[in-house]
C-alpha cells in the first residue's frame, strides 16, 4: 500500500478535477435549487475509514462482526434525525432519495398497484411515476397536477382519488415553489383507504427548522434526501412520525404483525439494498447535529427570504414567477413572455456564471429536453452568507443576459461582476 503518498501526488488527474471543481464552486452562483455546499465537518466526516467497513444490518443487529463504532455514528443518525423531525422512527440507510421512496413505494404497496403522484411537468419528481423510472414501471400511475394559477388543485385531486382510488398518494415535488396542504390530503386518502407519502427531499430543511408546515403528523410515512436544503451529504431517509402494528397483514415468522418500522427497515436492508454507506452516515448525524442548533433556523430563514426577495425582483424586471411567489427555497420562471426557452437561458446563464437548469413550467408547450422556464432556488447561495441585497443585484444580473442573450460581450461583463460578488462571499479554501 502507498504510504502517505497524497492524491496529489499519486493521482493528478482526479486531483486537478477536484481542484477545478473547488473553483467553479467558489466563482459561480449556483442557484440550482437541488445543491448546497456542505460544512468542513460534513466534509470531515465523509471522507473517513469508515467507508471501509461492512455493517449489513442495523445497529446492534449487524451480520459482520466490529460494528460497535460504526453502531455510535448510526445511533446518533438515527436519533438526531427522529429529534429533528420529531419522528418515531428514522432509517438513515437509502444511497439516495430515489433509493429511499423505492424501499419505502414497496413498504406499502405491491407491483401494479395504483399509485398517485404529482405530474413530472408540473413540479413532480421522476420517482413519482415518470414512465422512463422504476416508479412509471412498476406501478399503475396516476397524477395530479396545479391549476391555472399555479397551485396544486385540490378538488381535483379529491375528484381523481374518488374515481381511480389509488393505493398510495404521494405528496411532495422538486419545482413547486408554495406550501402543501398535507392536511386536506389526508382527509382525502382516507375517503378511499390509500397511504398517504410526502417525500420532502426540497423543503426538509425548512421544515425541520419549523418555518413551513410538516408532514409528519399526516402522512403515513415520509421520504427526504439529506444534501438539499437539509445541507447534509448525499444520501437519501425514511422516516415514519407515528409507528404502529401494520394493517397489511404483515406478520413476523412467529406470527406477531410487525410495525410499520421493522417492513420498512427489512426492505431498506436487505430488499433493496447491500450495505450501507457508514462514512456518509457518519456524515448525516453531522449534518443533522448542525441543523438542530438554532443558527440551522437562522440560516433556513434566510433562505426563504432570499427566494422571496429574488423572487420580487425578478417580477419587477416582467419575469412570470408561476403561483406568483413563493413559500419555500425555490421558484420556477416561466420564460414564454420574453420568448424564450429554458434550454437557451440556462446555456447563456451558465456563460455568464450564473448556474440554475431549465425546467417544465406547467402547461408547457416545449419539451422537456428544451423546456419554458428555469428553475431557481436560494439554499446554496444563503449558505454563502448571501442576503437580500444579493438576490436584488443577481436578478438584475439575469435580466441584464438574457435581454440580450446572443450578447457575448455582456455575458462576459456579467461574468466578472459574478466573480467579484462571489469573492466577498468566500467558501472553501483551495
Ligand atoms: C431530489 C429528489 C429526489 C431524488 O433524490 P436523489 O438523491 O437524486 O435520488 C426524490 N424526490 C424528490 C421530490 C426530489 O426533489
């Protein structure tokens, strides 16, 4: 084995992409919805021995034997995030959160069933019934979406559910900029007998820091991943806020009925997954240790009034914000008032320094590979320590490129402004 010889040294290639990354991260504004940059101490605990153990199994019932530290850094996970959300039960095992609603989907439900989920082209996630995913696959789907105005419709969620009765309802989405009403959803799967899911990959920081409302009480279980507003590693969670004595006649080899947690932890481990990742664990109960300290609060505040300061701003220079505002971290710009498509202003955004993707705006015309609108959110940018004046100068910034978008000479001037704003506001050190 190479003795302390340094990646550096030993692999320049990987090295020099990672260093490159280093520096787009620092010099670019990212304002995809989906990222944040996580702590030194993330950082710190991801990259560490422990992703050289085996630890099949849970805490205290592993298959390999020298789990008992590996056992301390999923114990504090696991209970840090129950804290958090104030769950009954975490599993903080899923590689990811399609891994997540995947293990949980089946938790549930069966091959076929019907399941209803909020449609990809109106703010859903691929892993709730798009038909090139597992989820449009494997289950009979069918979906919901927003009305005119941009919010989600509940009557005609109700009117759907009563018709088709679904299996499962899955709540939650990756474009949806307002609050969901888990409440009314629950009064309505409970007319036909479904499950109820939220899957809170976005908003899950916000709602643990208690600024938006949460699922927990109302869902029958709730999927999240850890990287995004939560502003942990890359990693996905289950989570249930009630645990009980199952009613799908799920039984024990003894015959006792299982609670909802024991089918969930099986089908995580060993249903749909080897063994679990332990440095990134490691990493989540970091992650989850931050986010209960009161300056996590702070910061997610300032996340939501970023989103509605840049929001407002962007409305001031005639950009179409879809609902008209938001709740949360994110937003969608529908672009088709200044004729253009998601596709060429990510492009001409990207040249300029500014990172954010085209997305469907409801109602869309485009295709998905092109697309009308972008999508734009606020968490990385806030991690940075950047605050309402910033949002005010990045919307104009945006306007300025795509006013005049075949305009290199204005991308490049736009480019370095980036650059300097991103030089106050420094993140890693190289
Ligand atoms: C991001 C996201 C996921 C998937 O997370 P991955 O870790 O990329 O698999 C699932 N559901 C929703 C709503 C998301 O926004």
């Amino acid at each position: 084995m190479n003795k302390a010889l340094q990646l550096k040294d030993f692999d320049p290639e990987v090295y020099q992409a990672i260093q490159k990354e280093t520096e787009r991260q620092n010099q670019k504004l990212e304002l995809i919805a989906s990222e944040n940059f996580v702590s030194v101490q993330v950082l710190q605990a991801m990259g560490q021995v422990m992703t050289n153990k085996y630890a099949e199994g849970y805490p205290a019932k592993r298959y390999y034997g020298g789990c008992e530290f590996v056992d301390i850094a999923e114990d504090l996970a696991r209970e840090r995030a129950k804290k958090l959300f104030n769950a009954d039960y975490a599993n903080v095992q899923p590689h990811s959160g399609s891994q997540a609603n995947m293990a949980a989907y089946f938790s549930y439900i069966k091959y076929g069933d019907k399941v209803m989920g909020m449609d990809l082209s109106h703010g859903g996630h691929l892993t709730h019934g798009s038909p090139v995913n597992f989820s449009g696959r494997f289950f009979n789907m069918i979906h919901y979406g927003v009305d005119k105005s941009g919010y989600i419709d509940m009557n005609q969620v109700e009117k759907i559910v009563l018709k088709e009765r679904p299996k499962l309802i899955i709540t939650g989405a990756s474009a949806y900029s307002r609050e969901i009403d888990y409440k009314a959803f629950r009064e309505i799967a409970d007319k036909v007998n479904a499950k109820l899911m939220s899957d809170i990959a976005h908003p899950a920081g916000l709602i643990a820091a208690g600024l938006i409302k949460s699922p927990l009480e109302h869902c029958h279980f709730v999927t999240t991943t850890t990287h995004k507003t939560l502003r942990g590693p890359r990693g996905g969670m289950i989570l249930i806020g009630k645990d009980g004595e199952n009613d799908l006649g799920i039984k024990t080899p003894k015959g006792r009925t299982k609670l909802f947690s024991e089918i969930v932890d099986s089908n995580v481990f060993p249903g749909f997954q080897g063994g679990p990742l332990m440095h990134v664990i490691a990493a989540k109960a970091v992650a989850f240790k931050e986010a209960l300290q009161d300056d996590f609060v702070e910061y997610s505040r300032q996340v939501i009034k970023n989103a509605k300061a840049l929001a407002k701003a962007l409305q001031d220079r005639n950009y179409n914000i879809v609902s008209g505002g938001t709740d949360t971290h994110l937003m969608l710009v529908d672009l088709r008032n200044h004729g253009l498509t998601g596709k060429e202003s990510e492009k001409a955004l990207e040249q300029a320094g500014i990172t954010v993707n085209k997305n469907m705006v409801p109602f869309d015309d485009q295709s998905p590979f092109v697309t009308s609108g972008i999508r734009v959110g606020t968490p990385a940018l806030t991690t940075r320590g950047m605050k309402e004046e910033e949002m005010t100068q990045i919307a104009e910034m945006i306007d300025r490129v795509l006013l005049d978008i075949n305009n290199d000479s204005v991308k490049t001037k736009v480019k370095n402004q980036v650059i300097e704003l991103c030089d106050r506001f420094p993140l890693y050190k190289m």
